[in-house]
C-alpha cells in the first residue's frame, strides 16, 4: 500500500530504540554487557560481511584493520585526545591502510587474495608484539570514572551505522555492481561495471568500520596487549558469525552475533573451553548444507516457498 | 661469521620439513584445485601420534613416520569424502573459495578437539640422540635435524618416483593437468582425487612426526605450519616437488639469516614479507616454467 510504514524499517526502528533505551530500563551490567557484546561482534561481522558477503572477497586478514583502529584509537584516547577523535583517527587510520593494502592485494587472483590478507595481518601481529610488548592498561584516574554506558551507546552507533551501510549496499547501484562483480567478473566488466573500483570501495568501507569497531574496543576493554587486537580471532569471529547468520544478508551479521555470544556463554557455564568446536561444527553445516545460514533459516519457516527478491541473496556454496 | 654460517645450516635445515610441510599441500592444490587450509592441523596430528607412540611404547618418531603417515592418509581419505568431495564438480573459483571456507571449518574443529584430548601443553620428543652434533665446516649439525631434512628428501623422492612411474601416479598427474580428458581415457577421477588427498595428508603425518623430533608440538601450531606451507607453495609454484623442497630450504635460510640481522623476533616476519612481494611479482612461483 502507498504510504504505509513498511514492517522491516518498522521493526529496525524499533530494535534500535530499545537498544538506545536499555541502559535506561536496566541497571544490570551483566545484561548491558552482554549487549554491549551483542553489538561489538555486530559491527565487527557486517564490516567483514560488506567485502565478504557483498563483494565476495574471503578477506582473511580482517584483524588487520580491527588492529590498526584499536591500537591508534587507544594510543591517541590514552594521550590525551577526546575519545570521539580519536575514534574518528582510528577510523581513518582503518581506511587509509584498506586503500593501501587493498589495491595491491585485489589485484592478486583466486586463493591468494585470501591468503595474502591473512600474511599482512600476521606481519602486523608479530611486529606490534615485538615493538609494544608490554600489557596497555587504563590508568588508575580512568579505571575509576569508567562507566559502560558511553561505551554501550558508541557500539550501539557502529552497529546500526554499519547495518545502515549494508542496507544501502543491497539497494544503491554501487551494491548492485559490486554483486554483479562477485558473481561474475568477467560479465560485469563487460557490461561497464569497473570490477577493481567496486572491490577497493568495499574493501575501504570493510577496513574503516571494522578500524571503528576496533576502537571502541580499545575504549571498552581495561588492559590488553597490544599484538591482541591484532590475532586471527578478530578474523575468524566474524567470519563464523558471518556464515552462521546468513552471509551476504543485511540481518545475518546481527542474528548470528546475538547466536554466538548467547551460545558462548551457555556452552562455557556448560563444557567451558570447547565452545569452539560447537562453532566449527555448525560453521560447517552451514556452509556445507545451509548456505544461507540463520536468517534464511527464519526465512523459510515464516513463509514456506517464498523467497524476497529484494535482498541480495547469499551466494550459493557449489 | 660462524654464527652467521650457523644460523644459514640451520635455516636450510628447518626448512627442508618447510619444503616437505608444503609439498602436501601442494599435491591436494594442484590435483584437486582445493586449498586445504587445514594442512597445518594435519601435521598437528601427524605430531601428536609422533609423540605418543614415543612416550606410550617408546617408538622412535622416525619409526613412527610410518603409522603417522598411514593414520593422517585415512584421516584425510574420510575428510575427502565427508566435506570436500561435494567440491569436486564446483566451477574452479568458486571450488577454491569454498574449500578454503570447509578448510578452515576442519581446522577449528582439529585445533579445539586436540585442545580437548591433549590440553594445550607444548610437546616434544627428547630421543637418546637428541643432544648429538656432527660439526660442518665450523658450525654443528644437530643429528636429529639431519635425519629430518634428509628423510624429508627421501620422502619427496619416493613422491618424485611415486608420480612419474607407477601407473597409478602417472593417473594422477593425468587428472591434475585435465580431469575431463583423464575420465575419457578410463582413469577412474573420483578415486584419484580422494587418494591425492590422502597422500597430500599422509605427507603432513610424515613432516609431523619430523616435527616433534625438533619442535614443539601442541594444538595451536597448526595456522602457522599452513602459513608456512602456503608460502613455499608460492615460493616453489604448484606442481613442482623439488622446486618445491628448494623453496622451502630457501625460505627457512631466510628467516633465519633475517633473524640474524633484525633480531629472533622478526624471523617469521621476513618470510611473510618474501611470501607478499613473489606474490605480487611473479604470481605463479619462483621456479615454475612457464
């Protein structure tokens, strides 16, 4: 009908009031907590989903540019720097590295694009780890003013901006070439779709949100090393997450951090360290047999036989 | 200078099981255009059963290259048919995407269930022959290291010999170069495909039971085995199994040349930052011919 409401921009304003709202309603830091994680793991898995899930490209060495954003957020925000600023550098410190690291490794064809990530960002691990080898922690000023709140709404604005951009990715025509690009190059060239430009332009965007998730989780977290936010979790995390909500999708990345984060701890107060092998075993199911993960999952039970064609849809595993 | 010799004999050292490390890994890329990211788990395994058939009865791990080769050949033959044979008929970019995804599924699950079954102590095997040198030209040879670069070497020739002679290797290089044409001339290609893949993880048992002679063996080390596979493989190019064994020498003089002049800690950075510009540079390998 014209000018109805449509249900799912409804149902988005919705989920992103009641987040806005929770510190309000509650005054459980357990329950804030775990939304704060919620939404960190969020933002992390949609910004590797706009390269990966939009464009196709199995970017491996995602923790690269989480690392850079962490680190340069904390060094400026720990100097002295407002913490919004030095947000916005780590953010742009994010970017500025994807432009120049991605230009190179686009270029490079099939498995060596996914390989060569995953060597950058190792190269960055180990050389963080010699240069700043001992433990940052929050000086004792700061641990005494420290309040989740501010941390919670910066994650609360990553999450729904980065949502924000892979909604706009599944409707602008930058998303609709950058999906004619992953499904095929060859053709999309063909038909003047510049593949290189398409690819660089997710891979900043990819790069600079997930340097902003890695800043507020600089801002978030009291003492880590280093060389930590730099580890191949902060790629495979979001990968997992990625897949088992539905890669490729604009609601996929939230679904499956709510799922992960929910499951961690159930299994941990449970089993405790072997959570991991749950999450492996149903990254392969999904990736084996239910390519579309969580959201396509919820998909097909809410209306049997009906599939959206609005949404991009997730590309098919064989 | 000694020290610097010192540091080039044992850098050649390590990286024959480098070399042997990627030729697995290797096989199963250029028969099956899979890439196993997996690999490094693999030899994981390969090391554990080094490990505890050494502390269990006492086995020599270079006795045990046998048994560990033959276990990780079934462990692969079974992975092969449950996870990456559904790839098989997948056009080629989207097969490699896919496997490198299953891959990395298979390593999660490897690294958390020997994290179960073995905790996350370091291991390592301590034989009778563990402390003896052979000098060489100033510097020492640990004998141990010896046995493992030139057992390696054995083991790439075998492999050499393997799939340039026997029927059934000539049948693989056969489907590598074209399955289709391999299928028509009656090479049954679902077999030959499932038994690289075997080999390929049996070659991961071998350079596994080699590394717990010389190094630590616990579940984490298997992302680093597969990068440093992945690096020789696009040091050596695909296809080549001495190109390949040279490479991977050449990679672990590297390193430790570059640990020499930058300090310990930068040693694994050098081969990363080789591994990036060949990449960027020359794609299709050092010595791979046109």
């Amino acid at each position: 009908m014209r000018g109805a409401v449509p249900l799912g921009a409804l149902s988005a304003a919705c989920g992103v009031a009641a987040a806005v709202l929770l510190p309000v309603l509650t005054t459980n830091q357990a329950l804030l907590s775990w939304a704060f994680l919620v939404l960190l793991y969020t933002a992390l898995a949609q910004s590797w989903n706009l390269l990966g899930g939009f464009g196709g490209q199995v970017n491996l060495g995602h923790a690269a540019f989480f690392g850079l954003g962490a680190l340069a957020t904390r060094m400026l925000w720990l100097g002295g720097a407002p913490v919004i600023l030095a947000l916005a550098a780590g953010t742009g410190a994010a970017t500025a590295a994807g432009i120049v690291i991605g230009a190179p490794s686009l270029r490079l064809r099939g498995p060596y694009f996914a390989i060569g990530t995953l060597a950058i960002a190792e190269i960055l691990r180990i050389t963080t780890g010699n240069v700043l080898p001992d433990v940052s922690s929050l000086p004792a000023g700061d641990l005494a003013r420290y309040a989740l709140a501010p941390r919670y709404y910066l994650a609360v604005f990553a999450a729904v901006t980065i949502t924000s951009a892979a909604w706009w990715l599944a409707r602008s025509r930058f998303g609709h070439g950058l999906a004619a690009v992953r499904e095929d190059e060859a053709a999309a060239e063909a038909i003047g779709v510049g593949a290189f430009r398409h690819k660089l332009g997710a891979f900043a965007l990819s790069s600079g949100f997930a340097g902003m998730t890695g800043g507020i989780f600089a801002y978030y977290h009291v003492s880590f090393y280093p060389a930590f936010v730099f580890s191949p979790v902060w790629t495979f995390d979001p990968l997992v997450i990625v897949y088992l909500g539905g890669v490729g999708t604009v609601w996929g990345p939230l679904a499956g951090a709510a799922f992960f984060v929910v499951l961690q701890e159930v299994l941990s107060l449970q089993v405790g360290e072997p959570h991991l092998l749950v999450f492996g075993l149903l990254f392969l199911v999904v990736v084996i047999a239910a390519p579309g993960g969580l959201v396509e999952a919820l998909r097909a039970l809410c209306r049997p036989g009906a599939r959206r064609p609005a949404e991009v849809g997730s590309p098919p595993p064989a | 200078m000694t020290v610097l010799w010192q540091n080039v004999v044992f850098g050649a050292l390590i990286g024959g099981l480098y070399g042997l490390a990627a030729v697995g890994l290797s096989l199963v890329f250029g028969v099956l255009n899979m890439l196993n990211v997996a690999h490094g788990e693999l030899l994981m395994l390969g090391g554990y059963a080094a490990f505890w058939l050494f502390t269990l009865f006492g086995v020599d791990p270079f006795v045990s290259i046998l048994p560990s080769a033959a276990a990780l050949f079934v462990v692969g033959l079974v992975l092969y048919r449950v996870l990456f044979e559904r790839l098989a008929s997948a056009p080629g970019e989207t097969k490699l995407k896919n496997s490198i995804l299953i891959g990395f599924g298979v390593s999660l699950v490897l690294q958390t269930l020997a994290l179960i079954a073995w905790t996350a102590d370091e291991r390592a095997v301590t034989t009778a022959a563990a402390g003896a040198v052979l000098p060489l030209g100033g510097a020492v040879v640990p004998v141990v290291r010896l046995g493992a670069l030139i057992v390696a070497f054995l083991a790439l020739g075998g492999l050499h010999l393997f799939l340039r002679r026997a029927r059934f290797g000539r049948a693989i290089r056969a489907t590598a170069d074209d399955p289709g044409a391999a299928s028509l001339v009656g090479i049954p290609v679902g077999t030959v495909f499932a038994v690289a893949f075997g080999l390929g993880s049996a070659l991961a048992g071998v350079a596994g039971a080699l590394v717990s002679t010389t190094d630590a063996v616990s579940p984490a080390i298997g992302l680093s085995w597969t990068l440093k596979a992945l690096i020789v493989v696009v040091l050596g190019g695909v296809g080549h199994v001495f190109g390949t064994f040279v490479a991977g020498v050449l990679l672990g003089v590297a390193e430790s040349v570059s640990g020499f002049f930058l300090g310990n800690a930068y040693r694994e950075v050098m081969g990363l930052v080789l591994f990036l510009v060949v990449l960027s540079v020359r794609p299709q390998g050092l010595f791979a011919r046109e």
